[in-house]
C-alpha cells in the first residue's frame, strides 16, 4: 500500500493543498499520522475519491472531487491519460490514451500551459460536435448484392 504527502495527493485530486486539509480535518478523507503528526494518504482512498459518484449528490461529489469543474452539459466524456504533447508556435498536438483508443485534439499551447499538462496524466476529453458522421467498411462487390436489402421502390 502506497502512501501519498497530503500535497501529493491533493495534485492527483486537482484540488488545492489547504482544501484537501480542510477535508481531512472534517473526516471526509481517511488518512494515517505519522510519528511526527504528519497525516498521509492511502492510493486507495484517492481512487475512492476519484471514483464516479452513482448517489444523487454526484454534483457535489464532483465539486469535492476536482475543486474546479461542478458539472458540464457534454455528454461524450472519455477518461484517459496523456499519451503524447507536441507543441509548434501557438498550437499542441495532444494524444489521449482512452483503453485500446487514440484520441487526437489540436489546443492552443496557452491551454496546454494553463491545464498544466504533461504525459502520463489523466484526463477528460469532452466532445462536442454538432455534426456526427456514421461510416461501415466497404462491401466486397460480390458479397454487397447479396447480403444488401432490398428497399421497397417509392410510389410517384
């Protein structure tokens, strides 16, 4: 079992290091003292706090959770990690790890510089499109006729 520094863990929450005190001192995060006084933090109990709320106070659970963002109306949200960063003149290239999946989005480096980003962070992609194109592989031209339905012909 790994134990984290109460400002370690607080930067693996995104929240502020006197805020995570504030939680501790209330008894929301369980921790361990040391024989200095010294309070530390199981990696198991910041995965418990990272973890999605299922309860009806999931807005507050996120508000706890990363201090900054309360709740957003996208729905495609994919969590990931920071597979790469390249950063030419005013834009970044970033590449996110979802599972077995890549995910290519071009920011703005003062984004990039803002959000703080490094490889092997986690992080949040949330799409939004107004537009969603749906593709399936080409048929072979044997297979197409025969596997294709025919649609009924309309009437003039």
């Amino acid at each position: 079992m790994s134990l984290l520094t109460v400002r370690q863990a607080a930067e693996r929450l995104g929240v502020g290091y006197s805020t995570l005190k504030h939680w501790i001192y209330e008894g929301r995060v369980r921790t361990s003292v040391t024989s200095g006084g010294h309070h530390r933090i199981a990696d198991a109990e910041v995965d418990r706090l990272l973890a999605p709320s299922t309860t009806a106070s999931a807005n507050t659970a996120a508000r706890r959770r990363t201090g900054a963002i309360v709740s957003i109306s996208g729905r495609n949200q994919l969590r990931g990690y920071v597979d790469e960063i390249r950063v030419e003149g005013l834009l970044a290239q970033v590449r996110l790890r979802i599972g077995d999946q890549t995910l290519t989005a071009v920011i703005t480096r003062d984004a990039v510089e803002e959000l703080n980003l490094r490889r092997g962070d986690d992080a949040l992609a949330i799409v939004k499109a107004t537009e969603v194109m749906v593709a399936r592989e080409a048929d072979t031209p044997l297979h197409a006729a025969a596997h294709r339905p025919q649609r009924p012909r309309r009437r003039r």
